[in-house]
C-alpha cells in the first residue's frame, strides 16, 4: 500500500513539474511583438540607463495604470516621461508627464514588466525596479 501511494505521488508531482514550464509569461530572450515600435530609455534604480527599441509593457505599447479607482491606459505616444516613485504593497506611485504638458499622479502594479529590445539582446524589468522611462 505505501509502495503504491508513494509511486502515485511521484506521477503526480511530474505531472505538475511538467506543467509549471508554461508559467511567465513571455519565453525568455524574446520580446513581445508589438504594432507600434516604441523607443524608450529606461532607468532603473540603482542608475542604469537602457535604450530600447520594440518598447512594451506587459506587451502593449500603452501605460496602464490606476487614477483614483478607475483604470486609465495612455498611449505611450502621448508620453513625454513617467518617473516612479513610492512602492506600496503591491502598487508603485507614478508621475507620467504627457506631450501636452500636463502631468498626471497615477498607481501602477509592481510586478508589471516593460519589454525592450536592445540590439543586442532581449530586456525586461519589472516595474517596481525602474526609476524613469523617457520617450525621445
């Protein structure tokens, strides 16, 4: 009796094992494909500025992110800069400075990942980590 529930959880956690590979997202060294080519300069936290192409985020070329309660996407054409602030649980606080000149208070979700190119290899980092996004 062991001997047969011991091989049943064998089986089992493979099966599970197996399964856990489509987790992630994206497959790793690929950047999503996006309609838009977006360039961006990403600045993280600890000071390091990345220029990328094929710019995303979470594979789509706009912010998404919460004013008050609703939910607010802005084209990241529109979008001169977005500077990140204050991460609180799972949101960071975010100041994205339009085109047009008005700048907007915003809440992003802290796990979200920003997707580049860099001409030399695939980019991602989640947002939690980044310090500045500027679009020339």
């Amino acid at each position: 009796m062991k001997r047969g529930l011991f091989f049943l959880f064998i089986v089992a956690a493979a099966l599970i094992s197996m399964g856990m590979g489509g987790l992630g997202g994206q497959p790793e060294g690929s950047v999503p494909e996006t309609d838009i080519l977006i360039q961006a300069n990403v600045k993280d936290r600890s000071g390091i500025t990345t220029s990328l192409n094929q710019f995303s985020m979470d594979g789509k070329t706009s912010l998404d992110a919460w004013r008050g309660q609703g939910k607010l996407t802005i084209p990241f054409q529109h979008i001169e800069t977005i500077s990140f602030g204050e991460i609180k649980g799972d949101e960071v606080k975010v100041e994205a400075k339009l085109k047009s000149g008005n700048v907007m208070t915003l809440a992003v979700r802290a796990r979200a990942l920003f997707y580049g190119s860099t001409g030399f290899g695939a980019f991602q980092i989640k947002s939690r980590d980044v310090a500045t996004i500027d679009f020339p």
